[in-house]
C-alpha cells in the first residue's frame, strides 16, 4: 500500500481556498512556512481567483520538497490538451511533486452561474470525465518528458465516478465527506487505489462560535451543489437534515471543529477507514484571510518531527 509517492506526500497536508485572493510574495512566503511546518501536501481550489496552473506554478518555486496538488482543476476551464501539456510542463520543472487533481461539478445538462458568469455544462458527469481523461492520455508531446510522470486523482463522491478513479487515476480526492464515506470509498476502490480526502475543520474552543462557522460551510454547500447534498442523501442523511438549514448531526459529520485533540481524532478516524492522506481545510470567521495560527497550532499537535530536514514530510502523531 505504500510507495515513493504516497511517502512524500504524507498522511496530513493543508487544502485552502484563502490563496487565491492573495498576493503572489504572501503565497510564496506561507508556502514555504507550510513546507516547514511539516506538512506533506498544499492542496488548493480553483474558482474564479488564481488559474489552477499558475497557483500551482507560485506554490511550486517558492518550496522545494512539500507536494502540491490541484484540488480540483476544473475541467470545465480548460481544454483537455492545454491541462495535459502544462500539467507536462510542471511535472518536468519540479519532478515528483504535483498532483493534478481533476473534477468540476458543473457537467450535467445545465448551465450554472458562479458570481453572475455562466459555465457551459460539457456533460454527463462520468463520461465527460472518462473523455476528458482519454483526451489528456491522447494528447501529443513535443515537449521534455517529465519522470516520473505527474500523478492524477479525480473528485470523486459516488461509485461510479470512485470506480472510474481507481481504474483510469492513481486514486480519488473526495472533498466534504464524513468518515463513513472514506470507509465506503476504500471498499469500492480497493486497497491499492489512493484515497486522500479533504476534511473542514474550525480550531476554536468556543464551541458556539466554532460551530456557527461549521454551519455556515455546511449549509453554503448543501444549498449552491447538488451533487453535495445528493451525496450526503446517498449516506444516509434525509431532507431533515439538508433542508431548511444543516442538522447539527450534519454539520458534525462534514466538520471537525474544536480543539486540536478533536481534529486529531478525525484526522485517525479517515485513516483507520482507509484514507491515505488527509488534507486540512480551516475555516474561519473570515474565509479570505490566511489560517497562520491555526496552521501552525494544527502542525504542532498532528505532526510527528521529522527526523532530518530534508527527508518528505513528518508522519501524523
């Protein structure tokens, strides 16, 4: 189950939005911060901020061991050749450390909206994906050859798309999921496929006020993406729980939120039921400004020293 790559990666990394409405010397700084805090991976999201190549590109130069990974590149932005000659590009300038992560929930029969600009649907979701994979795989180069190869995971939630993941991808990158869909996960996927699944969390021992932020990350998701909440249903949870507002049963299942025992506990329950990796999200108060402090603190308590400066990223605690 391991291998050089699930090794340089880690069992905990930090995945953020706050990147993109950040300034190109603040990422270069944090990112670096990040590396040395011990962190396996930077997984960071793509909406309508920084282009996911560029992101990847000022994460890249400014660190030199820690993975960072695309969660998600939206396949509905590009072209399936300009992804597969610049995710060529970024493999050969920094070998064994990107990970395209590939999805985008808008590829149904619909045209969505993301702050007034319309998406253009491309699809239905799995074929679209296998095309746009067969495309990427199809696709000529001209260009150095990267070695090793950049790996690719997929946005997966249900059993088909986690099949297609395991079959066509190293392995699947689930975001807003409880532990018994990691579980699930690994049982459709197999014990071979990699699993690394993104988990929200609030470092705040006010639990009121923790909570009020887990509330509102829930409720955002289960309102704007109906593939969240018609996943959430496939686990278990009723119009009770998605209507009206999040159940509090909810919104303790997608968010960890508390002190840093409480996060750690989760972190060790995605890796008991088959993770392979953990990525951070936290949330705060304040969604486009940087979670240093809860960063640093997070590092501290999950993460293992390691045992020289220049050997991947330390093991979680």
């Amino acid at each position: 189950m391991t291998d050089d790559a699930r090794t340089r990666l880690g069992r905990v990394g930090i995945w953020t939005f706050a990147y993109e409405g950040q300034p190109a010397a603040r990422v270069r700084e944090s990112a670096a911060e990040l590396e040395e805090l011990g962190y396996g991976a930077i997984w960071h999201g793509e909406a309508f901020g920084r282009d996911t190549v560029g992101q990847a590109w000022l994460l890249l130069s400014a660190t030199r061991r820690i993975t960072v990974a695309s969660g998600i590149a939206n396949i509905a932005f590009r072209d399936p050749i300009a992804m597969a000659n610049a995710t060529r590009t970024l493999g050969e300038a920094f070998p064994g450390r990107y990970l395209l992560g590939l999805g985008g929930h808008r590829v149904d029969d619909t045209v969505h909206e993301v702050d007034g600009y319309p998406v253009p649907a491309r699809g239905k979701a799995l074929a679209t994906m296998r095309a746009y994979l067969h495309a990427m795989d199809a696709t000529p180069s001209h260009g150095p050859v990267p070695d090793p190869a950049p790996r690719r995971v997929l946005a997966a939630l249900g059993p088909k798309m986690l099949r297609l993941a395991a079959e066509r991808t190293w392995g699947a990158h689930p975001y807003f999921v409880p532990v018994e869909h990691t579980a699930r996960a690994r049982t459709i996927m197999g014990p071979d496929a990699f699993l690394g699944v993104e988990q929200a969390v609030v470092l705040d021992t006010d639990l009121g006020r923790a909570r009020e932020v887990a509330t509102a990350h829930v409720a955002g998701y289960v309102a704007m993406a109906p593939h969240q909440q018609a996943n959430v249903r496939r686990l278990g949870f009723g119009d009770e729980d998605v209507t009206g507002g999040p159940s509090r049963r909810l919104v303790d299942a997608i968010v960890a939120y508390g002190d840093t025992e409480t996060i750690s506990r989760r972190v060790r329950e995605h890796l008991d039921a088959g993770a392979d990796h953990v990525c951070l999200q936290v949330l705060t108060a304040d969604p486009t400004a940087l979670p240093e402090r809860e960063w640093r603190e997070l590092a501290s308590a999950l993460i293992a020293p390691a045992p020289t400066s220049d050997i991947g990223p330390a093991d979680v605690r």
